[in-house]
C-alpha cells in the first residue's frame, strides 16, 4: 500500500477523489494530469490492487471511489508504530508490542 502512495500522481488522485468525493470517471481524472491517458491507467490500476481505490465498470466508463477506511486503518496502524517509545515495550517477530 505504502508504494501505491510513494507517487505524487497517485497521491494527488486520491486528493481529488477524497475533496470530490463520490465516485469519479476515469476520464475526468486523467484529464486533471498533463500525461497520457494510459499512464493514468496505470497509476489508478496500483492504487486498485492496493486496495486504495474500488472500481465499478458499466459498459466502457470506469468509475472510481476512494477506499477511506482502509486507507484511515493503514495510517492509523503506521502512527500507532511510530509513537514515542516506552522503555517497558518489547516486541515479538510479527511486530507486536507486548508491554512488561
């Protein structure tokens, strides 16, 4: 997910999809950019195999929507890992605090 969110162009979609909100075309989005369309395509199909966005096609118009809980609960989790540390906390080999 962290990746999909590594590109300016990426972020800035999920920008417009979270201001805009709803559901956006394809089409519109890719005219917000200065590149091709096929380079939107890809940036949007990364954000949908991250789970960022969901995708519902009807006929040839694609229509995307902000996946907001789940990027919330990413963040969040992300945050949660980088508060200050506690003396008293160790942790195991999946990643989890345990406090003593």
């Amino acid at each position: 997910m962290f990746g999909a969110l590594a590109h300016a162009t990426r972020r800035e979609i999920l920008v417009q999809l979270a201001v805009l909100g709803g559901e956006l075309p394809s089409g519109y989005l890719a005219k917000r950019f200065t590149h091709s369309w096929p380079t939107t395509t890809r940036h949007l199909k990364v954000l949908e195999e991250a789970g960022l966005v969901s995708v519902h096609r009807t006929g040839r118009t694609s229509m995307y929507r902000l996946e907001r809980e789940r990027l919330t609960s990413a963040l969040n989790g992300l945050l949660q890992n980088l508060a200050p540390y506690d003396p008293g906390q160790t942790w195991t080999s999946t990643g989890r605090k345990h406090t003593r």
